[in-house]
C-alpha cells in the first residue's frame, strides 16, 4: 500500500506489506511478472530471474528497505533496467549473461558494499554511478561506461578507505571520469580498460588519496586514439606487485599530470605514450643499497614507454629519507619541457633513439647519503639542450652533508654531451666515462664545488671561474690556472691544427697513448723484427 512502480504492479501489491513488516498470514516468497520475470525471497536474498530476450523496468527499491533483503541475486539472459536502491546496504550479485542498465546514481545502493561474483554486464548511462566503498569491492564484472556520471563525479567511484575493483572488465561508449572521493585503493588488482577511442580521467576531491595499482591492463579497440588522464595533484598512485601495462600503439596516451608523486615500483610496460605534465616520479625509500655506478641500481622503478616530456618531469623520491633512489627510462624519450632528477636520486637512461631538446637539472641534497646522479647506459643516447645543477636542501634531516651530482657515461659508449653548468653555490660535479670519441660541448663551473674530470671525451670549451679541478692524472707543482690556460691556448689548437690533420697519412694509428697495450706491444714486435734483421 502506498508504493508505487512504473512497471510490476502486481509485486508492489504482493510483497509490498510484507517487506514493510505488516506481515500478512501468508507471506508469499515468489512471484513472477507477465513476461516471465521471477521475484524469489528467500533468507533475506531477493533473486530476480529475467528470461533471454526480455527487458523488465522494476523500481523495486521498496523490496529492500528496513534490511528485509541482504543480498540481491540477478539471474537469466534478459536486461534488468533498475533506477535506484540508494537506501541499499547489501551485496549484489551477477549471475550468467544479465545486463542490468543503471539509470540513475547510486541505482545499487549507496552503501553497497561488495559485488559478487558472476558474468553479467552491468552499463552506466545517464546520471548513473558505480560505487565501491569501505572495506568492499567490486569483482569480476563486466561494465560498460556510457556516460561521464552525475554532476562530473565521475561515472566510476571508490568511496571511502579500501573500497577496491578488482578483476573488473571496463569498456568506454563514452568519455568518463574515475572519482575518488576519500582516501581510498582505486583500481587496484587485475582489471582490463577498453577505453574505445574515449578518454579516461582518473581525479579526486580528496585532500590525500592513494592508489595502488596491480596488474591493470589498457588497450584500445577503436581505430581513433584513446587517452587515460592521471591528472589530480592530490592523487599518490603507487604501481606495485604485477607489472601494469598499456597496449595498442604509441598513438594512445596515458597522461601524468599533477604535482605529487606516481611511485613506479614495478615496470610500465607496454606501447603507448606516456606524458609527463608537471609531476613527480618517484620510489619508496628504503629499498637497498644506491647504485655505485653506471648501469647497477634497482630494478624496480622502471618505465618501458616512450616517454613525451611536456611539463617538467621530475624524477625525485619524495620522502626526504636518506637512501635515495632510482628509476630507468627504457623507451625513447622525446618533447621540449623540463626534466630533473634530485634528492641524491639517480636517473637511468637506456634507450637508443632520444629527441628529448629541453633542459636537464640535477638537483643536490644535503640530507641524502649519495650524490644525485644522471647515468647514461650502454647504447643510449641523451639529447638535451643543456644540463645544469641546482640544489635543494631540508634543514636538520640528516647529518651527512652531501652536495655532489654525478654524471656517469658508459665506458663503451660515444656520447654526446650539451653545455654541462654548475652553478650551484658550494655543489661539487664529477664527470665520469663515455668511450674514445666521446664530446662535451662546454663545461662551465662558476661556483666553489670540486669539479672531477674522469673522462676521455673531448671537451670544447672549460670556463672555470671558481672551485677546484681535478683531472685523471694529477700535474704536482702546476697551477690549476695554467694549466688551462695552456690546455686551450696551445695545446688544443696545435692538436687541431697539426696532429688530427697528419692522421690521413697514417699507416696505423694507435689510440689512448701509452695506456694501449695491444697497440704498444704490436709496434714492439714489429719493431723486433727489423732490428732483427728479419
């Protein structure tokens, strides 16, 4: 009595009293509709049944209000179309081929917990939203996302601490935004997003939310480009256990774009283009020893996607502890925005094919036990318009007074370096291996650091103005000033102008110097047999 429904009269009349408490002397447990569609409570479990090729339209939010059903079971091939439960608070489950349309927000329960097992397919349109809250989860359900959700909440949302989907099947028919409205875990384990050609948007009113991220897969049936936007200053996504992965070409972008940190863990793995637009990357401290030189590091911060530098990417850890970190960039590295590297962190570049053509700051830390390093690995290349260091310092977090950036350069590698700037007052700079043939455009050291050349590149132009220089092989008694002064007054321009030229006469040509031993012991041999009269 009183309850009214836009279809299924005859259940509001049969089960209304009951599910209201006015029991009657015969409580029925089941009744089905005239198209074939079963309503069964039993045990407080409300099991709808509808039948291949029907769509039944119940509100039969009246069924469950006062706690009379705990659990709501959808079964059959049919389409359920449901506008609201929002006073629901159990669980709902899915069962065989259901598709259930929501209409409306919260059309199953505002307090739902957790959503069972089952193969149904449930699709988000109009003003409708999907929620996991506190302590439950949403699992193993395929939902399709027809719309942005209600009032640009986001069609998808995790709603309060630990509320999770996992092992959900996620396809876009429509641009959609993931909410998180408190603290909560997100997306966390398993799910697999077709966005469809749609962006994706992953935000947050929260003031703090962590997201922690395991075995997510992102592809894109469509033949237009998708896009999957991490874009809230106020989201920390941590990608751990099971590497999460990207697939479908370097056309499809996946955005990082806010001022806190994106731990990575474990790799992102996959094709499409990651962007980086004003954020950090960054480790958890803590994880072992830092790296002592190039290529020897931690494995777990590891990005294999090429990589678009828009904004300014920075590769610091951003717990102010004092081990430090590292991270690999493993795929190409292209854009004209800002990268740094800090906080005694080190900076791995693998990858072969770089476009990269902004600018590449190191910054020192005094509160971390290791220099903040740029490593270069074997076969890589680093592109940048110049590199410069900086400084940043929290007072009193550790003792260890440590203002040193590293450039490493693998030892069997040609490298090609920019202008290298240290201006930084008090920070010492060490420039260290790259192969025979291997250049540096300029250095400049304006501050009072120690400046280390252990290097067999080829330097154009060293403008010292202050601080101390040390070469590979130490000139007692000399001033530094005149040594380089000499160096670039004579030596090197005789070299140019006399020696390289004298080469194209050559027979053999024995590089390194007296530091060849091969070459040293073929001359002797050949020296040998003349003097021998052989």
């Amino acid at each position: 009595p009183g309850m009214t429904h836009a279809e299924g009269p005859e259940i509001s009349a049969i089960l209304g009293s009951w599910i209201m408490g006015e029991e009657p002397a015969a409580p029925p447990t089941s009744h089905t509709e005239s198209d074939g569609t079963t309503f069964v409570i039993a045990d407080k479990v409300l099991t709808i049944t509808v039948p291949s090729g029907v769509t039944s339209a119940y509100d039969f939010s009246p069924m469950v209000v006062g706690g009379a059903v705990t659990n709501i079971v959808v079964c059959g091939e049919g389409t359920l179309s449901t506008s609201t439960l929002s006073d629901y608070d159990g669980d709902f489950e899915l069962k065989d081929s259901v598709i259930v349309r929501v209409r409306t927000a919260n059309a199953f329960g505002r307090n739902c917990a957790t959503w069972q097992g089952g193969r149904g397919t449930v699709r988000v349109g109009g003003s409708a939203a999907i929620q996991a809250v506190s302590g439950g989860s949403v699992t193993g359900k395929r939902i399709v996302v027809a719309s942005a959700g209600p009032d640009g909440t986001g069609a998808l949302r995790d709603n309060t601490d630990s509320a999770t989907f996992q092992k959900c099947l996620f396809s876009l028919a429509a641009d959609a935004t993931v909410y998180s409205v408190t603290k909560g875990k997100g997306f966390t384990y398993g799910n697999d997003f077709d966005i469809c050609g749609h962006v994706l948007t992953f935000n947050t009113t929260a003031t703090w939310s962590q997201q922690f991220w395991s075995g997510n897969t992102f592809t894109n049936s469509a033949a237009t480009p998708s896009t999957v936007r991490l874009a809230s200053k106020n989201w920390n996504f941590h990608f751990e256990g099971t590497p999460n992965r990207w697939l479908g070409g370097p056309a499809n972008t996946v955005v990082f774009q806010g001022n806190y940190c994106y731990r990575v863990q474990k790799p992102l793995c996959g094709d499409w283009t990651l962007e980086l637009k004003d954020c950090y990357i960054c480790y958890s401290a803590g994880n072992g020893a830092h790296p002592a030189e190039v290529g020897i590091g931690w494995t777990n911060n590891v990005i294999s996607l090429p990589v678009n530098v828009v904004g300014h990417a920075r590769f610091w850890d951003d717990s102010y502890k004092p081990e430090g970190g590292a991270t690999t960039l493993a795929g190409p590295i292209s854009g004209s925005g800002t990268m740094s590297v800090g906080r005694g962190d080190v900076l791995h570049i693998a990858a072969q094919e770089n476009t990269f053509s902004g600018p590449f700051y190191m910054y020192a830390c005094t509160n971390r036990q290791h220099n903040t390093t740029l490593a270069l690995l074997k076969g890589s290349k680093f592109s940048a318009s110049q590199i410069a260091t900086a400084t940043h310092s929290k007072a009193g977090a550790n003792p260890n007074p440590f203002t040193s950036c590293d450039i490493l350069m693998d030892g069997e590698t040609v490298f090609a370096l920019p202008t290298v700037k240290n201006e930084t007052a008090g920070c010492g700079l060490r420039i260290a291996g790259g192969a025979v043939g291997s250049t540096i455009e300029r250095i400049e050291n304006t501050n009072t650091g120690l400046l280390t050349l252990d290097t067999s590149a080829t330097i154009g132009t060293l403008r010292m103005t202050k601080g101390s220089l040390v070469l590979p092989t130490t000139l007692a008694g000399v001033q530094l000033e005149s040594v380089i002064t000499q160096y670039l007054t004579t030596v090197k321009p005789m070299h140019e102008m006399f020696v390289e030229p004298s080469k194209k006469y050559a027979d053999v040509i024995i590089p390194r110097g007296g530091g060849n031993a091969v070459g040293i012991d073929m001359i002797k041999t050949y020296m040998d047999k003349m003097l021998s009269g052989n």
